[in-house]
C-alpha cells in the first residue's frame, strides 16, 4: 500500500476545497456575518494541506485499486471533518451532530438535526447547500481531473471507485475532459435553476441555496418548512420538480445533448425511469384528490413534485406527506426504493439495476424452458458480462443486508418500525426523510451522539455504493496480493 501516495492525493482534494469554503467568507462578508472564526478555519485547513502537499510533492502519485478504494473512504472523513467545524464555530451542536450534518451534506443525503434552520446565520445555510454542491457531482470526479495529469492510470482507477452505477463510460477520450465536462454540465444546469427559481419568484439567496440542493438532489433548505414555504407557488415546484429530473438522469446524456447527441436520452434506463416517474406520480394524484378531496391541479403539483423529490433522493417537502393514506404513503415508500440514473446525483439502488435483475430472472427462466439455448442479457442492444450481471446482484444483496442491520439497529435502540425501515432506507439510499419520527416534518436531532456516528457511516456506505466501504473489512484488501 503506497500510503504517501494517498495522503498526497488527500492533501490536493484538501487544497480544492479549502478553495470552495472561502465562498461561505463572501457570503459572511455580503451579509455583514462575524466571519474571523471561519476565516481562522479555512486559512488553517489550505495551509495545512498544502504543508503535506509540499512534504511529499517530490513522490510520484501512483493509485492502484486498493489505493483508490482506501483513498475515497478517507476523503470521506476528510469531508466529514472539514464540513463540521464552521457548523461548530457557529451553532451550538455537539461534534457528533456537526459530523452527521457535515457528511449529510455531502452525500446529498439532506438529514439534518437542525429544527429551527431559519435562525442559522447566512454563512452556514450557504455552507450547507455549498457542501450539497460539492458533494453532488462527486469530489472525487474533480479529483479526477487533476490526478489525470500526473497518473492516468490511477485517476481512472480511482474514477471506478467513485463513480456509481453499473460501468464507467467515457464519453471522450481523456478522463480528465470528461471531469471537468461534467462539472461545466452540472454548473450550467445549476444557473439555469437559479435564474428560473428567481424568475418565478424566489429570491437571490435562497434561490442559489436551492439550485445547489435540486442540481446535487440534496434536500437542504433556508427554510423551516423546505419547499412547503412555496406551497402556493405552483411555478417554483414545478420548476424544482424538472430540475430534480434532469438531476436524475445520466449527467453523460446532457453532456451527449450539448454534443448534439440526444441518444442519452433513449436508453432503457432513462426510459424506464420517466416511465416509472410519471406512473407513480399519476397514480399518487389520483389517490390523494380522492382521499384529501383536494383539487386535481394542487393535488397534481405536489404528488408530482414529492415523487421527484423522493424518486431522486433529494428529499424536499412540499407538504407532510408522512400523514396522506396508507396508500399515498406505500406508492412514496416505492419510490424511495427505486432511485434515480447511474451516474446522476441521485442516490440509491438506481433504476438500471433493477433492470438488469429483472431481465436477468426472465432469462433465467427462458434457460429453464431451453437448457440447450444459449440466452444472454442485453441492455440497450450491449450484451452484459457476466462479472457485471454478479456484480449488480451483490450490490442489491449488500445494500439490502445494509438497510436490515441499520433497521435492527434503529429499532433495537427503541424507536418504533416505520422509524427504523424508512430511517434506515432514507439514510443508506441518501434520501433524507422518511416517515414517522424522521418524516418530511421532522428532523433527526433526537437521536444520540453514537446513534449520529452510527447513521454517519449508514450516509457513506449508501454513497460509496457498499462495496467500496466493505472491502475495508476484507482481510485479502490488506494483504498483498
């Protein structure tokens, strides 16, 4: 294990975002905020990193597998620490709660243990949209960028660790460009949402605070009662409603359209999601304009608009669905389980899973029928490997294992079933809200200090995709192999 070429590799991410963090000092400053204990902190964190940078810039970067793997699990602390202590210097919370709500933050989970977010100072609801948006796209695709130039090899080892999904696609010929393509997609999108969200009514700040948390599908709001503040405002939700899809979908097909190639948008991935999206919300505006006698429209907009939220795992609320019918609520617990596109923002099990499963068990079936027939699976026209077919069926088995031992856990620690299933389904899937004591209402700051370190590490192995965080665990990973 090349252990100097990891804190190398730390030490450059340490430098990028330290750079990020000085946009909460021009938001202190705009506002008028006491901004030395946050000037004092990012100072300090830059120099630092660039101090190990400096000790070790004469060591050639060079990531393999295990490298990359212990790498992105370490950055995740990283961000985990950096993120908590401006929420420390400026609220009064415990550093477990800091932590939780740090990396929350960045895995676009959008749990948060805050109950009055309206007191927070503007510094510290940009930093928590800010660490949405970073978080997002994926810290690691920046990375990426930069260690291209100095270890192509490695960078693409390290893009396989984080990126999520089935497979990687590169959509140009250097990994690097298509880093920093994605983020020139991801900003260009994140604009379009803030002059539109503004256009429709919204205001400067929280306007920009929301185009980071719809573009990341993070969830975090300025406001006490999330998208609900906009209730009556039909142009905002719906606004919010398109961008959480477009957040959804494959960031490689936008990239593809602005190539004037809209064959992203034809896949079977995407097609099954708009698919599912639009069933799902139909079949929730029906029941809820029947059950609330609630009007067609108003009952369309935010049956429409919870799905996205919750089918994309950005977890906004409009309204507290956790008390529509006991249907309303199984249609929402359904989308929960479905997630959004591999490589979007969006968190959970991804809908080209569940894809590839289903065509895997009717093949099956069909070899059952035929033992002599040679049956293949095929998604998009592409016959899938069989390592890939294996690897999404352990993906599914860890993610299930994951969501029952933090279930067990939730519950054995005494809170009620619909707390702990959909408590621990929000927190592995990186959706935010669940039902009942972590519904769309409520908050998680009722839980303890380990309880938050617990759910913490739930946050990172449902954004890390399992099997990146269970290899740790692997004897064989720390062997030679």
């Amino acid at each position: 294990m090349d252990y100097k070429s990891v804190v190398r590799f730390l030490s450059q991410i340490g430098i990028v975002l330290g750079l990020f963090l000085l946009l909460d000092l021009v938001v202190a400053w705009i506002y008028r905020e006491h901004d030395a204990p946050l000037t004092l902190f990012i100072v300090g964190f830059i120099l630092l990193n660039f101090l190990f940078f400096m000790a070790l810039r004469s060591h050639p970067v060079k990531l393999g597998i295990r490298e990359s793997i212990l790498s992105v699990n370490l950055l995740w602390v990283l961000l985990g620490v950096a993120g908590a202590v401006p929420l420390m210097l400026y609220t009064e919370i415990s550093p477990a709660s800091a932590f939780f709500e740090a990396i929350s933050g960045f895995t676009t989970t959008g749990a948060t243990v805050y109950g009055d977010i309206e007191s927070l100072p503007h510094l510290i609801l940009f930093h928590r949209s800010l660490m949405h948006w970073i978080g997002g796209m994926g810290i690691i695709v920046l990375g990426v960028g930069l260690l291209s130039m100095i270890n192509p090899s490695g960078s693409l080892s390290l893009f396989k660790a984080e990126s999520t999904g089935i497979q990687l696609e590169k959509l140009r010929p250097k990994i690097r460009e298509t880093a920093l393509s994605l983020w020139g997609v991801y900003l260009l999108l994140t604009l379009a949402d803030l002059f539109l969200l503004h256009w429709a009514g919204m205001g400067w700040f929280d306007a920009i605070n929301h185009a980071f948390s719809t573009l990341s599908t993070g969830g975090f709001s300025t406001k006490n009662a999330s998208m609900g503040y906009w209730a009556d405002n039909g142009a905002i939700l719906w606004i919010t409603t398109v961008f959480m899809l477009l957040s959804g979908i494959n960031f490689l097909a936008h990239l593809r359209l602005l190539h004037r190639d809209p064959g992203g948008y034809r896949t079977e991935e995407v097609r099954w999601y708009l698919g599912l999206f639009f069933l799902l919300s139909a079949a929730l505006t029906l029941t809820h304009e029947n059950l609330a006698y609630d009007t067609l429209a108003h009952a369309a907009t935010h049956s429409f608009f919870t799905v996205a939220s919750v089918m994309t795992t950005t977890g906004f609320a409009s309204i507290d669905y956790g008390g529509w019918s006991h249907m309303a609520v199984t249609l929402i617990f359904l989308a929960m389980l479905l997630g959004g596109n591999a490589g979007s923002t969006a968190g959970g099990v991804k809908v080209i899973r569940y894809v590839v499963v289903f065509k895997t068990l009717f093949s099956e079936m069909k070899r059952i029928l035929h033992p002599r027939a040679v049956i293949s699976v095929f998604v998009d026209g592409h016959k899938l490997p069989e390592n890939v077919i294996a690897s999404t069926f352990g993906f599914l088995l860890l993610f299930i294992f994951t969501n029952l031992a933090l279930s067990f856990y939730i519950y054995a620690r005494g809170y009620d079933a619909m707390t702990a299933l959909s408590g621990a389904l929000a927190i592995v899937g990186n959706i935010g809200p669940g039902f009942a004591k972590v519904g769309p209402a409520e908050n998680f700051a009722f839980f303890s200090d380990m309880d938050k370190m617990v759910l913490s590490i739930g946050m990172i192995i449902g954004r890390l995709e399992c099997y990146t965080v269970y290899l740790l665990l692997s004897v064989s990973f720390w062997k030679r192999f």
